[in-house]
C-alpha cells in the first residue's frame, strides 16, 4: 500500500510524502511506518496506543474510522492521513 | 443610566424563550440582561481606550442574569440551552452590546465550563461549571504556545501525590480576569498531552496583560506556570490532550461567530441611519444608487454570514457535526471572519471621514473583528486543513 503524509506530520518522517509500505491491513501499515520513522509514534498515537482523532484517514479518497483499519487492504491502495488540527 | 444590579431581572424568575425565533431570544436577552448589556456598552469607550478588563463584578452580573449558565446542562443549574439557541442569545448579545469583548467572555467561560462537564470529574464539575454559572469560577483555556501542536515545551512532572506544571502560554483570553486556567502539558512520563485545571492563585502563576488592537476589555493576557506545584487530582484528562482541544475548538469555531454576526447587523443598521440623515446635493445619501449597492453588498455579507452560521450550529446540535474539525463549522468560521472584516470596512466607505473617527466606533468593531483571523484557529491553516481534505476526498473513485 501506499501511506500519504498531509503537511504537519511530514515533519516526523524526514520530509518525506508518500510512503510505499508492504502490508496487508491500515492498522499494520501504519505500525511499519512507525517502525521505519520512530518520531512518528507520539504524533500519530495517543498514550493508549489508538490513533489520535486529529488524523483523518481516508482509503482511496473514502475516509474511514479505526473500525476498518484491520480489514484487509491492497497493494495498489492508498492510505492518505490529513492531519486536521487547528490552534486556539 | 439604569444600574444593572438594581434593575435585571432574576433569571430564575423569567420565563425561558420558547422557540428559536431571533425575536423571541431578543427579547428574552432585553429581558434577563437589558440593563446589564446597555450598562456594558456605556463604559465601552473606557476600556477599549485604556486596555481595562472587563471587571468581575458585571461578569457576576452576567452569571446572576442567567448568561453564564444559560448554555450548560439542567443537572448542574445550568439553562441546557441548544447550541442553536445559545448560538442566537450570542448573536442578540453582539448586536446589543458594544464591547465586543463581553459577549467574547460571555461564550468563552461556559465553553471551558462544558469540557470541564464532559469529563465527568464530579470534583472539578462541582467547583469549575456551578462555579461559572455562579460567575464565582471562571476557567480561561490556555493552550497557545509559541510552537506548533508536536512541539510544545509545557512540561508536567510527577511528584507524589502531586505534579509540577512549566508552561508559558503565550495569548489566553479572559487571561487576566480568569480564576483558573485549563491548559495543556505535556506528561513527562508518556510523552503525551494531558489536560490540567490550574487555579490562578496558586504560587507560580504569573499572569502578564497583553496590549491588543482590538478586544481590549477580554482581558488577553499571557500566562507563565512556573514550576506550579497542584494537586494530581487537578489533572483533568491523563492523556490525548490534542484530541481534547480540537473537540473544545470545532465548536467554538461556530460559537465565536454568533456575537459578531449580530454586530454586523447593528453595523448596517447604523450606516442607514446616520446615511439617510446626512444630505449631499439635496437627497439623502441613501439615495444614491452607489450607497444602495454598498448598503446591498453588506447586507448579502450578513445572510450569508447567518445562512452559514444556523447550519453549523443545526449541525452541531445533531451531532452531524465531525467533532474534532468539521468541515462546515470551519467554513463558517473562516467566511464570517472575512465578511465581518469586509463589511465593517464597507462602512467606513459609506461614512466618509466619520468612519476614521473614533466617535464612530466601527474603526473598533473592525479592531476586534481581526481578532478572529487569528482566534480559534488561524485563517490561513483552517484554508490548508479545507485544502488537504478536499485532496484527500479527490481520490475517491479514482
Ligand atoms: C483575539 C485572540 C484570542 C485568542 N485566545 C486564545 C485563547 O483563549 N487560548 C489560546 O490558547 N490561544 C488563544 N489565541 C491564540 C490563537 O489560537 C493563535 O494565535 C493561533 O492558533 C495561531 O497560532 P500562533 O499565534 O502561534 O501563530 P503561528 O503558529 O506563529 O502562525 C502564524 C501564521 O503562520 C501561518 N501558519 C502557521 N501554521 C500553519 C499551518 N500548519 N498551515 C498553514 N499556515 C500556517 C498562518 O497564517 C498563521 O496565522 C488567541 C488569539 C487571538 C488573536
């Protein structure tokens, strides 16, 4: 699959926008791109280890909630994170 | 001058509106809160000129009028007013009221309140939210760090029983008038964002006014936890602080607004008052067709303004709302914010060199409209998140 950073979290994956991750459900995708970019587990992941709800997820344009992230995804699909957070 | 104190009526004793209708909710705000809200714009010019916070005891005033409680929940004394309905006392409110700053605290501390009720902390809800609706205690929301959300240096540090809060808080509202702030840390031991109800008395505290441009009785203040030492039972959410505010902010997008928005109506209202005295060639000015058009042009600004604001708070009330940043409140915010800004320098196009004076105070409605560009979430990131969404959306089907 291949996981798409929106601007803000960039910062925690050396700048880099699209990642090509070999993984078969959301929720391991993003545990490979954790592994692979360490700085990212505290931005993406509260203290209990769910995703913040800050990032929306989308799955080929269509946005999903973590009650999908374990169904099964394919190689050509793409994961978008946009990471909507506003200050005060 | 009518004295508020002597005159408002005991909101416990005045019947609640029973519809929506703005005329309804008008009326029931001149009821409850007509000499407090005549009495606030009176020592308006004051405090917009010397910086003056809006004092305490007209906060009190507002608490005892029903104001301050009127939008949270029945159990706890509140009015459990809609958002749609308290959206609406807002808006008659702004438009009453010439500081801009009351009706600014008036949405803020109950807003705070809500959170505070929505932990379901029995200890903090019977001292925070009863004591916003007594006006007795009043919680700022501190959250504004000179850094973006992955980046802040607040730090809090256990010990014992207790922890040790550092932060600096770079612009609160009602920061300099507030009993108590709730701010976000960052917990040391998680590396994540926990939620702390931080009593203003507390040693350690220090609170620094902040000159503004506009809003200038709302009491912004930068305030600085130094090494504050508090109770662990004043930790109101362990962690996902970041989710926390956003949930605090989505709604308050829209609720910021209502105020404005009946400001802008007043703007107009004026415009064709002094417009249709003043006498150029023989005729009124509303006579001129450029007038007309301009007057037009404002008052399309303001039923977009309101079109955009009743859905956002229809949907909030429904819970259609997405509860950390919805699209559509975020629209609203953005695009009142513009027309407001638009519209109150719309009028200092049809005032000529009246509109520049200060005897006129749109130059002061348009100060404090510029609050908004950056209150509540920055113009500019609400576009980029409306711009990212809009591109994560395009795929779909591809
Ligand atoms: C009247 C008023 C009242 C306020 N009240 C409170 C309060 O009660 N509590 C509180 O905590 N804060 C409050 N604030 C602070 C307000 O939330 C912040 O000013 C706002 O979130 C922007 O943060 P910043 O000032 O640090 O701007 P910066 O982060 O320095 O940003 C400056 C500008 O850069 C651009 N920018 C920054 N980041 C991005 C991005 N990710 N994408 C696109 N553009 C970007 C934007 O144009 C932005 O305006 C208040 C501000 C005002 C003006």
């Amino acid at each position: 699959m291949n996981i798409v950073l929106s601007g803000t979290l960039q910062k925690f994956a050396q700048y880099q926008r699209e990642h090509s991750i070999d993984a078969w459900t959301i929720q391991e995708g993003l545990d490979h791109l954790v592994k692979a970019h360490p700085a990212l587990g505290n931005a993406l992941f509260d203290g209990a280890g769910e995703l913040r709800r800050a990032h929306l997820v989308f799955l080929n344009g269509d946005q999903v909630t973590s009650d999908r992230f374990s169904e099964r995804v394919g190689e050509r699909d793409e994961i978008e994170i946009l990471t909507a957070i506003a200050g005060g | 001058m009518m004295n508020g104190a002597m005159t408002a009526r005991d909101s416990t004793t005045t019947v609640e509106p029973l519809d929506d209708s703005r005329e309804r909710i008008a009326r029931w705000v001149t009821d409850v809160a007509g000499a407090l809200l005549e009495r606030m714009s009176e020592t308006t010019l004051a405090r917009d000129r010397d910086g003056t916070p809006i004092d305490r005891g007209d906060l009190r005033e507002a608490a005892r009028c029903g104001l301050l409680g009127a939008s949270l929940p029945v159990e706890v004394g509140g009015r459990g007013m809609s958002t749609r309905r308290w959206g609406r006392v807002l808006e008659h409110v702004g438009g009453a009221c010439e500081d801009g700053s009351f009706a600014l605290l008036v949405s803020l501390f109950p807003a705070v309140a809500r959170m505070i009720h929505a932990s379901g902390r029995a200890d903090l809800v019977d001292r925070y939210v009863r004591g916003c609706i007594t006006g007795e205690a009043l919680v700022s929301f501190a959250y504004t760090e000179d850094s973006d959300p992955f980046s802040l240096a607040s730090t809090l540090e256990s010990a014992g029983d207790d922890v040790i809060v550092t932060a600096s808080k770079t612009m609160v509202t009602g920061g300099a008038i507030a009993d108590a702030y709730m701010t976000y840390v960052v917990d040391q031991t998680n590396g994540d964002l926990a939620v702390v109800i931080i009593d203003r008395g507390v040693p350690g505290v220090e609170v620094v006014p902040i000159d503004t441009m506009g809003l200038r009785g709302a009491g912004l203040a930068s305030v600085h936890f130094r090494g504050v030492r508090i109770p662990r039972s004043q930790v109101m959410l362990e962690h996902g602080g970041l989710d926390h505010v956003q949930m605090f902010l989505n709604p308050r997008r829209a609720i910021l607004c209502c105020a404005p928005v009946g400001r802008m109506e007043r703007i107009i209202e004026d415009c064709v008052r002094r417009l249709s005295r003043t006498v150029r060639y023989g005729q009124p000015l509303t006579a001129m067709q450029v007038v007309q058009a301009r007057l037009g042009k404002m008052k399309l600004a303001l039923n977009v303004a309101r079109t955009l604001l009743d859905r956002a708070l229809l949907e909030l009330d429904e819970g259609s709302a997405h509860p950390l940043f919805d699209e559509y409140v975020s629209t609203a915010k953005f695009q009142i914010t513009e027309a407001a800004i638009a519209l109150s320098l719309d009028a200092m196009y049809l005032l000529g060199s009246h509109g520049y004076t200060r005897a006129v105070p749109v130059e002061r409605y348009l100060r404090d409209f510029c609050g908004l560009l950056a209150g509540a979430g920055a113009q500019d990131v609400i576009q980029t998140n409306l711009g990212m969404m809009a591109i994560g959306g395009a795929k779909k089907g591809r």
